[in-house]
C-alpha cells in the first residue's frame, strides 16, 4: 500500500471510530445490526479511557431494554464436546425461530493474547446462520474482568432482541463459578467412562449444575452414557436441596446424531417456568446483579491503588524486599493494606 492510500485508509478508519458514540451504536443494537453490536463489544473491551466512556454509556441506555433473554451457562472440560453441543443445540433453537447469541471465554495464547480457539471456526454450521450471533472473548490473565465484561455484552445482546444467551467456558473451575453468577440455567457436560480425576470434576461444579448432559452418546458409547447418567443422577440426590426446590436433571444426549438435543431445551424451559411461578429468577438475578457491583467495586478499587504513582513505587519496594526475604508476600500485603487505610485515613 503506498503513502497516499495508507493515508486515505487511517483517515477513513479514524472517521469510523469518531462515528461512534453511545446514541448510534444503541440505534444500530436496537435495529439489530450485527455490525454495531460487534463494535460495542470490541468497546467494552477496550481499555482506551475514551471507548469506556462511550461504553458506559451505551450499557445505561441498553439497560432498560435487558432481561428478556433466557441465559445459559454451558460448561464442561476440553473434549467434552461444549462446541458441538453448542452448535446443535443452536441449530435446535434456531428452527424454533429463536435468535440466539453465543458468548464464548477463549483460552488466550500467553505470548500474543489472542485467542487460541476460533469459536466461529468451530461452529462453521450455525456462524452462516441468520439470527445467531458468535463471540469469542480471549480470557486473557485477568479472568474476573473477561467476565465483567462478558456480562455487560448479555445487556447489548438482549437489548437487541436475542431471545437465548449462550455462554460457554474455557472448562470447569474458576471461569465456570464466575459464569453460573451471570446465568439462569447452568448446564454441565459430562463425559462416560471417565472419573473425576480425568475430568476434573469437583463436587462444588456438580452442586452448581441445575442440569449434567453425558455427551457422545451414540454408537458403542450409549449404554456407557446411560449408565453414566443413572450414576450421576443418584450421586445428585446426595446433595443438599437448592433454595429454588429445582431437582437437577441427568441427561444422555448426541450431538452428532442429535439425539435428545431436544430434550435438554425442555428441561431449560421446565426449569425456567418453575422458577418464574416461584419468584426465584427474579430473585437470584438480584442477588447477581449485587455480586457484581462488589466485584466491580472492589475490581475499581485494587486498580485506582495500582495506578497511583505513590503506590507503584511502594510496591516496587516491597517486591524487593520480598526477593530478597526479608518480608513474606504475606506480610508484603498486610504492609500495603495499612498504607492505604493509612492514606485514605489522613485525606
């Protein structure tokens, strides 16, 4: 490219980016243009001061028009079949005239940040299809934050008209804990004919689940997946009652033959009928709705501390005292803790 179409590209690009305030991209969202809605996600993403003023923004008028959605967690460890699954149950939805968005948490490369994982190249089939919306978000080394703003994009997706939010994990542990508080129904892949040490399984996910699908189930594998779910099933009935009176289901299905695909959309509206005629989705959105304001309260916080010169160089400081031992990292965040009390005192 020579100077002068390099020239006319970076000032047709800057003219883009300068279209973009909170009141065309809203118009844009509420048009149901996929074109906006991916720019106010790269928004929210953005670290730029400037992006997340318009980001902030756009979420308040967004907000009002949020919460009409049913919101799925999916998770389950790699090779349990999440994108598969993913990709027939959206197929399911979408000939039922849903539109469906899908909020996917990559792993990311430690080297570039990128994602690992192309989502829309896993999910070649339901990325061509209209009405289904495909995100990847690379989780980066700040997983609390990809969830922040995962849940923010939920509020721009329902805000365009999306009827089912699916958002899937890089696997079970800490991004399954942080997903099932910005969820109404959390559903666990298993797979048969492996224990809890291969998948990694822990009770407190199982505890989690309002739903476990033993995945790959066709060919050789069926009775291996029923029995996997009996099991399952009756280890569930050990738990303690959860609040909503809901009794988690054990489901066999195949993504690849589509075999009870549909009976796992069942359970989700059961689930979601019960929970309406009782009060209780209402009511645990409230409660993850107050989980997330302290995140981000306390997310703010530890950053505004970090940024301020004062403390970066108080910081530094304590690192070297903790290389060369005469302090544990321990006593390193006592010592920090103090000065800001301290500070935040004297002011």
């Amino acid at each position: 490219m020579d100077e002068k179409n390099l020239n006319r590209w970076l000032n047709s690009r800057k003219a883009r980016k300068a279209a973009l305030t909170a009141d065309t991209l809203f118009n844009g969202i509420q048009n149901q243009s996929v074109k906006d809605l991916s720019q106010a996600i790269t928004l929210l993403e953005s670290t730029l001061e400037s992006d997340q003023k318009i980001a902030k923004k756009l979420i308040s008028k967004c907000l009002p028009y949020s919460g009409q959605s049913i919101r799925i967690g999916i998770t389950g460890v790699p090779g349990v079949g999440k994108s598969t699954f993913i990709e027939s149950f959206g197929k399911l939805l979408h000939n039922e005239g849903k539109k469906v968005a899908v909020l996917a948490i990559d792993p990311s490369s430690e080297v570039s940040g990128g994602s690992i994982l192309g989502d829309k190249t896993r999910m070649e089939e339901i990325s061509t299809l209209p009405n289904i919306f495909i995100r990847p978000t690379p989780s980066g080394k700040s997983l609390g934050g990809v969830a922040q703003k995962t849940r923010e994009a939920i509020y721009l997706c329902e805000a365009g008209g999306f009827d089912v939010i699916l958002i899937e994990t890089v696997g079970v542990g800490q991004s399954s804990t942080m997903v099932h508080s910005m969820v109404d129904f959390f559903l666990l892949l298993m797979l048969s004919g492996a224990g809890d040490e291969l998948q990694g399984i822990k009770r407190g996910i199982m505890e989690m689940a309002d739903s476990l699908v033993i995945t790959k189930a066709d060919g050789d594998n069926l009775e291996k997946a029923k029995k996997a779910a009996n099991e399952y099933k009756n280890a569930m009935h050990l738990f303690p009652p959860s609040e909503n009176n809901w009794i988690p289901k054990s489901i066999i299905c195949s993504a690849y033959t589509n075999f009870n695909i549909d009976l796992v959309w069942d359970t989700i509206q059961q689930f979601i009928k019960h929970n309406q005629e009782n009060g209780w989705l209402e009511h645990n959105r409230q409660i993850q709705d107050n989980y997330w304001f302290e995140e981000s309260v306390r997310e703010t916080l530890i950053q505004h501390f970090l940024d301020n010169p004062t403390s970066k160089e108080f910081i530094k400081d304590l690192k070297l005292q903790i290389e060369q031992k005469s302090i544990s990292a321990i006593q390193a965040a006592d010592i920090l803790f103090n000065q800001l009390i301290n500070k935040n005192g004297s002011n």
